[in-house]
C-alpha cells in the first residue's frame, strides 16, 4: 500500500475540482468495511475507494489512472463470484451506492445507474406491467449481469438481459465520455451486450428497453419421488422436447437432511396451464402447490441461498444436451462428496427466445447450448476451502466431455483467464478488435481480459 503515497496528493489534486465523490483511504474504519466484497475468499486492498457515480469524475479518475499507470477496477453490485471489483494497490471506483432507476413514459425506455440491483429495477417496473429481463438473485447488480450476459427466470420468454440493452454511457480509456447507441457506435453496443464485462470502459448508465410481463405463474417445486436419476432423465427429456417457450426453469440437486433433493424453480408467463400438469407428473409431486403471482416477489425467492458474508466457488459447463449418463455421472459424483450438504448442481434449460435470438446483435455467445450446469459451493470457514474447490472441479469434470463446452463469464472463477473459455474464435477476434480500437493499453484489465 505504501507506494500509493506517491501519488496520493497528485490524485486528489486532480479531483480538486470535483465534486460529487467521496475517497476512501486505508486505515479507516469505513475502508475496512467498503474493502469487502461479496465473495469472502477475496480479501483485496486497493488502493484508495472512490465512492462515486459520476461521469465526469469517473472521466477525471480514468485519466488520472491512465496517465500514472495505476491499475483500476470497478465496483456495480460488487458481486462477480471472482471478486472482480477489487484488487491490491488499485483505485476501486465504487458505484455501489449510485442506484437510481428512472422510467420515461414518452421513450418507453428505463435508464439504470451503475450500482443499481435488480430488486430496484422489478420495484420500479413490475407495478406498470413491464420487465427488463435479468437474473435470480435480487440483490445481483445489474451492471455485470448485463455486461456479461445476462440468464435468469425470464430467459425463456424474453432472452438474456444484454439482448435489452439498446444505449449506455461509457467513460473510455482516455476519459472519453461516450454515448453509445446503434447510431452512434453499434460495433461498442454489439460488444457491451455481454461481450467481456468491464473490458471497454465504465459504463455510468445504461438504457433498456423493457417488455410486457403479463400474468406469471411461479415457484419452486420439490418432487415427491425417490428416484432422482430416474426423474430428473425425464424432466430433462420433457425440457428438450415439450417445454414450452413460455416456461424457465432450473432444476437444482441439493443435499438436505441427509438426503438428495430436486427442486425445480421455475417462472411461467402467460395462461399456460397444460405445461404445470406435466411438470407435477414427472416430479411426482403429491403436496398440493401454491404459486407465487408477484415477479417481485418471486424474484427474492433464492436470495437466501446467497447471503453474505459466505465464501464461494462455483464452475460452470454449458453443452448442446444432457444425456443420460451424463445426468447419471453428475447425480453419483455430487453423492460421493464430502462437502455436499454445501453444494448445489444448477441445471438452466436455455430454449425458447433464448436459443431463437439473433446472435449478431451482441456478443453474448452460448446460442445451441440447451443446458447449462452450474455447480456452486457456499461455506463460511477459511480451513474448508480446499476440500469444496476439490469437490467442486471432480462434479464439473463430469459432464462435457464428448463435445466443446463453453463457460459463462458471469459465472466464472478465474480473475485472469482466457477469453476462449466464454466466447468462439470469431466473436473474440471482434471483441479484440473493439477493445484495441476503445482501449489500446487494456487500462481495463482487471478481469478475465481479451488480450490475454
């Protein structure tokens, strides 16, 4: 930390004339307390905490970072599993705090502020009948949702998130503030719609165009039989087959009360009714159901299954299918664990407007990938570390093996790994090529980067 006392008067010389910020310095008690990030198996300390939301200060502390070499990370939601918002001896612009969301009834389009979380964003839309598509988890900010891509209960019905966003104003390397939009730079937009997180700049609003809900029938089913393999093969067959694009659902293995489970969350929208029989049938559910009605609602659902302060890992795989044995190896691997009464196996079925969407409009790869696996651990102690990572990576080895799997950005592990992970060779060499063009001296580095 002590060489950032080099430059401490210099940077605050340069905000002198700013004036909606607020720095933080190590050896407070409130840096100690903004330092920690969802993740707790990331403990960073950066060099100084800029709490901001404001462009042109933004601008200024790009600049600044840019010309003394100074590394940057940002903060939306802070929630990225790998702990992107931070880093040792870096400035952390914070936009944790800037959560304003505003609707324009004349436009039809919603603007959100950089910190905003998606609770803010249902609370202000569900009421007047319209959604932005996002995630699961309300307290997820919607910033590096969207910049990564985006899948949650609305999936099925309206796509990922990124495919809504249709403007942002992003502050460039240079300082540049930018408006960005298909009319002014639709190479950018294509590469801000879930093409590499915070890759090209910091994006202080972005603008999306909501849709029409409609009625919704949701919850979470846990089946009432004992076969899981056997029901789960089936569920998944109906999903490839018969789910209608109306329907998302996650079915997810947990271990409970000395046990396998299989919940089904799931979100229908529209009046669909054939679909929820089928559903009770192959689940064998024998307890009467009472679904939730309120997205609002329903969209808290999950949250306490991510509560901090927790420490994490998750590793995902996403495939064309899911075969038989492939569902067979995963449930037997996940029951040899020794840790697996703290994690859990999400299966994301990606069909209807999902796999119909036109990948030319965003980078977010994933088309032709039905199934995505996300296997996630949660635990509290430092000394458990190693045996969930282990357990983890011997799940995740499981599936995938007979074809070319792909990770989801959003969802990975790894701060500094190789964008062919995520992305095929022709959506990254454009993405290089957007990235030389916005942010030659990859300023924006702090992340699973596209020069790598």
């Amino acid at each position: 930390m002590q060489h950032a006392t080099a430059w401490r008067k210099s940077f605050e010389t340069f905000l002198s004339s700013q004036e909606d910020y607020r720095a933080v310095w190590p050896g407070s008690e409130e840096y100690n307390r903004e330092r920690v990030i969802f993740n707790r198996m990331h403990d960073r300390f950066p060099a100084v905490i800029l709490k901001t939301g404001c462009p042109e200060t933004i601008s200024t502390v790009v600049r600044f970072a840019n010309k003394n070499g100074i590394a940057l990370t940002i903060r939306g939601g802070g929630h990225h599993i790998a702990g992107l918002a931070a880093a040792d001896s870096a400035i952390m612009i914070d936009c944790s705090d800037s959560r304003e969301v505003s609707f324009d009834y004349s436009s039809g389009i919603v603007s959100v502020s950089p910190g905003a979380r998606l609770k803010d964003l249902d609370t202000l839309l569900v009421p007047k009948g319209l959604v932005v598509p996002t995630g699961t988890v309300s307290n997820t900010g919607i910033a590096g949702l969207t910049l990564g891509g985006g899948i949650g209960w609305l999936s099925g019905c309206f796509g990922p998130t990124c495919d809504h966003l249709i403007g942002a104003d992003v502050v460039l390397a240079d300082g540049t503030i930018s408006k960005v939009y298909e009319s002014t730079d639709p190479e950018l937009l294509w590469a801000l719609r879930g093409g590499g997180g915070g890759n090209f700049g910091v994006v202080t609003k972005f603008y999306f165009k909501p849709q029409k809900l409609g009625k919704i029938t949701a919850g979470n089913l846990v089946s009432g039989g004992q076969d899981i393999p056997e029901i789960l093969n089936r569920f998944i067959d109906w999903l490839t087959h018969k789910c209608p694009r109306e329907l998302t659902t996650a079915p997810l293995l947990r271990h409970r009360d000395g046990r396998l489970v299989l919940e089904v969350g799931y979100c229908l929208v529209g009046h669909t009714t054939e679909a929820m029989i089928e559903m009770y049938d192959i689940l064998q559910i024998k307890t009467p159901h009472l679904p939730v009605k309120d997205f609002t609602i329903f969209q808290r659902m999950f949250d306490g299954d991510f509560e901090a302060p927790r420490r994490g890992y998750w590793k995902s795989t996403y495939i064309p299918t899911l075969r038989s044995d492939e569902i067979d190896f995963l449930t037997l691997e996940y029951m040899r664990s020794s840790k697996k009464e703290n994690i859990t196996i999400t299966i994301e079925h990606l069909g209807g407007a999902f796999e119909e969407r036109d990948v030319k409009k965003s980078a977010f790869p994933l088309k032709g990938r039905l199934f995505g696996i996300l296997i996630s651990g949660r635990w509290c102690h430092t000394k458990d570390d190693r045996v969930h990572i282990e357990c983890i990576r011997n799940i995740a080895n499981t599936i995938g093996r007979s074809s070319k799997v792909f990770e989801y950005y959003n969802y990975s592990q790894d701060r500094m790994g190789s964008m062919t992970q995520f992305y095929p060779d022709n959506v990254i060499s454009r993405l290089k090529r957007i990235k030389k063009r916005v942010d030659p001296n990859n300023l924006f580095c702090n992340n699973p980067n596209i020069f790598s």
